[in-house]
C-alpha cells in the first residue's frame, strides 16, 4: 500500500509538471503572438481553466477579475502616474539637467554625469523609466553629441540612467509588485532607496572611468569651456527645489507613517500640478487635460494587467502549477545560491522579451515562494528581480529605452546604442552581486525607519 501510495504520488507530481509545461508554452505562445498583455493573460486563464477544470470555472471569472482590482492601495497607481507625467510635460527635466551640468561642469565627464544625475532625480519625480529616458534623453542627447562626446556613450547613459525609474522610488513597478506578493508598498520604496542611488553612483562612476581613460576629447572639452558664473548656478535652483520638496515630503509621510499610499500620491500629485502652474505657468484647461488623458490611457492599461494576472495567478494556483514548480525548483539543487542563480537567469531572460509588469505578474507568484522557502528576504529579492527588469529594459528584442533612444537619436544606429549601454548593464549585475554580498544594503533603511518585519 505505502509503495502504491508513492507511486501514486509521483505520478501526480509528473502529471502537474506536465501541466506546468503547457501553461507556460501556451502562456509564451499567446504574450508573443503580439495580443496586448492583459487580453493575452484572460484568454489563457480563462482557456485553462475550462479545459483543465470544466465550464463550471466560467462563474469565478468576473468575480476574480474583480477582486484583483477592488484594493483601496490600487488608487496609488493612477496618482503617481498623474504626479510622473505633470512633471514630465513641464520643463522640470530641462531645469534639473541645467542645473547639474553648471554644478559638475568641472568634473571629467560632468556633463555625462550631470545626465545621469538628472535621470536619478526625474525618475523620483516620475516613477517611469519611459518618460525619464523621453524628457532627459531629448536635452541631453544632443548636448553631449554637439560637446564632442561619442554616440555611444550619449545614448547608453540616458538609456540605462532611464532605468532608475523602476527602482528609485516612487516606482510603478514596486507598487505592482507590492501588489502581486502582498508585501508593504512603504517598506519596497524605502528598500529601493540606498540601492537605486548605489546604481546611480556606479553608473556615475564608469562615466568617469570612460571619460578620463577611453574617451580622450574628455580633459580637452573641460578646459575650452566656459566657466558658468554662481549667478547661472544659482539662478535655476528655484525652480528645482519645489519639486524636490514634494518628493520628500511624499517619501515622508509613506514611511513616517502619516499617510497611506494612497493618500501620499494623490496629495503629491495635486501638489506638483500646483508647482507646474506657478513655476512653469502650465494651467491651460488643454495642457491639463492632454496630461490628464495620457496618464488615464496609462493607469488603465496597468489596471487592466493587474487584473487578468490576479486571475493568471489563481489559475495557476487553481492547477498546482505554483506550488508543483516551487517544490520542483527546490528539490532540482539543495544549494540555495545556485537556486538563486536559476531564479536570475530565468529573470533575465524573462525580461528580454516581456516588460516589468508583465515578467512580474506573470512570475511572482511562482518565485516568492521559493525564494522564502529558502530563507531568502522577499524585500532584498524584490530589490533583485527589480534590478533584472531594468537590465531588459535596454536588451532587444523588447528593450523599451533603446527604442525611445532611437526615437531621439534616428540617425544612430541601434547596435551603437546597445553597445553603450553595455557597460551600464555590467555594472547593474555588479550591483545585484554586491547585494548579494552585502543584503544590508537593502534591508538598512527600511529597518531603521519601520522596524524589521516579523517573521525575518
């Protein structure tokens, strides 16, 4: 009987790897078929379901397609969208670049670190990579092509710094993740604090490693240029300071505990809207309106996804595919580092070919559990697979900033594109190796300022 029992048991376990397999090339087929993400995940689950469980499972789908919208900490989305997109059709970028390039104008390879600045401080302000790599990459771009920098590196700077939008919070990203996996919203943001900025610092640095020892024209354009007076420092400084306030103060009340989420990116984005009017003198009805309807085309499509992976997610629960590769993924190596190493490169590639959002609320569901299984802290892994995702943004065949690069740049090839960003996605596994390293680096702030969660 015990030896018929575990049979029995092996087979099931076979027979829902099997499952497994079909789910995921059924899932691949449809995503790469070019059908949008959200219609392509409702067609498979719904597909599945039927199939593997019978019509009967056609009466749970709009109650769960429901449920995976009806969250109060959803209104945070549409807000911060709100919030990123006043600011990227305001001069703030333009404001930002200027004033860094006349602060680091001393500095070999400033004016590619001034970019890179610029884009740390914009994607705070916008929580997009998209819009980061669009407002500074339009300025930047041409300013550093016309001051003797090489394309290569003009491009690769302003596409991988574009990719400090989904880490340096207020991100998207880490709010569709906190979704996905039921984590703390506030304590991803204050996570993603230290190590967007330590991104940003490596970044900063390779600039200054290429402009001091590769790119010789680096020294020579410092000293034919002209020195900005302290009037031009100074001058743009207040223009830049409010918005810079709001994003504090917004960070502020998040993880001090005054508001929630939801209310700290409606007050920040009310707030910003404020700042463009009197600042920039943006209060024209069509102005507002044009920001108002991008934003709302954007929070739905997001919307939209979150709902039919909420529903991709019980599907896969519904079938044991979570749970069957979870215990497969376990019991394929007992090193836990080497599991890990499987977890990235499937991450990696994943984000090759799909966006953010998709490779989260396609994959998360299946990989924290594994991850905590193993001992591992689901805010430092959310930091990681973050990390990851900004490595596909700027690798074809997807690679979402090289294609707006090559928007703003159409007389550079795409290859040279790639090519500079290259040693910027170096330093982003860099990066994920010092974490790995040194996971307090991550866990440090959130700790300090919210206490360690229980359980960890």
């Amino acid at each position: 009987e015990i030896r018929l029992s575990l049979v029995g048991s092996e087979m099931c376990i076979r027979d829902r790897l099997t499952i497994a397999i079909i789910v995921a090339v059924f899932t691949l087929i449809v995503l790469f078929s070019g059908i949008p993400i959200a219609f392509g995940l409702s067609f498979v689950s719904i597909t599945l379901l039927v199939a593997f469980e019978g019509l009967q499972m056609l009466d749970v789908f709009a109650e769960t397609f429901y449920a995976g919208l009806n969250s109060f900490v959803l209104l945070s989305i549409p807000m911060f969208i709100l919030m990123g997109m006043a600011v990227a059709h305001s001069p703030a970028g333009k404001d930002l670049y200027t004033g860094l390039d006349r602060w680091l104008w001393r500095v070999p390879g400033g004016l590619v670190i001034s970019n890179i600045g610029a884009c740390s401080i914009f994607a705070a302000l916008s929580g997009s990579s998209p819009a980061t790599c669009a407002a500074i990459g339009t300025m930047g771009i041409p300013e550093m092509r016309k001051r003797g920098y090489s394309d290569e590196i003009a491009t690769g700077t302003i596409a991988a710094g574009g990719t400090l939008g989904v880490l340096i919070p207020p991100s998207i990203v880490l709010i569709v993740y906190g979704m996905a996996t039921g984590t703390s919203i506030g304590r991803l943001f204050l996570s993603g604090v230290v190590p967007g900025f330590m991104l940003a610092s490596l970044f900063a640095i390779w600039a200054l490693i290429h402009s001091y020892f590769i790119d010789k024209n680096a020294a020579k354009l410092l000293r034919n240029r002209k020195p900005p007076t302290l009037k031009e420092k100074l001058e743009v400084l207040p223009r830049i300071f409010p918005f810079l306030a709001i994003i504090v103060g917004v960070l502020y009340v998040l993880y001090g505990g005054v508001a929630t989420p939801s209310e700290a990116s409606g007050v920040g984005a009310f707030l910003v809207f404020v700042m463009i009017a009197v600042v920039y003198k943006i209060y024209q009805p069509k102005k507002i309106w044009n920001i108002v309807k991008i934003s709302m085309k954007e929070s739905v499509m997001i919307m939209f996804i979150i709902a039919a992976s909420y529903l991709f997610a019980f599907t896969l629960s519904q079938l044991y595919v979570t749970q069957s590769l979870a215990q497969s993924m376990i019991e394929l190596s007992s090193n836990k580092w080497m599991i890990f190493l499987m977890v990235n490169v499937f991450l990696l590639v994943a984000g090759f070919f799909l966006p953010p959002v998709a490779v989260i609320v396609m994959t998360s569901a299946i990989l924290l559990p594994v991850i905590t299984t193993l001992g591992f802290d689901p805010y430092w892994f959310a930091i990681v697979f973050t990390i990851n995702m900004e490595i596909g943004l700027i690798t074809p065949p997807v690679g979402l900033n090289l294609y707006i690069i090559k928007g703003i740049t159409p007389d550079v090839s795409l290859s040279t594109i790639l090519k500079g960003s290259f040693p910027f996605m170096m330093m982003m596994v860099l990066s994920i190796l010092i974490l790995c390293i040194f996971p307090e680096i991550v866990s440090w702030l959130p700790d300090k300022l919210m206490g360690k969660p229980l359980g960890y």
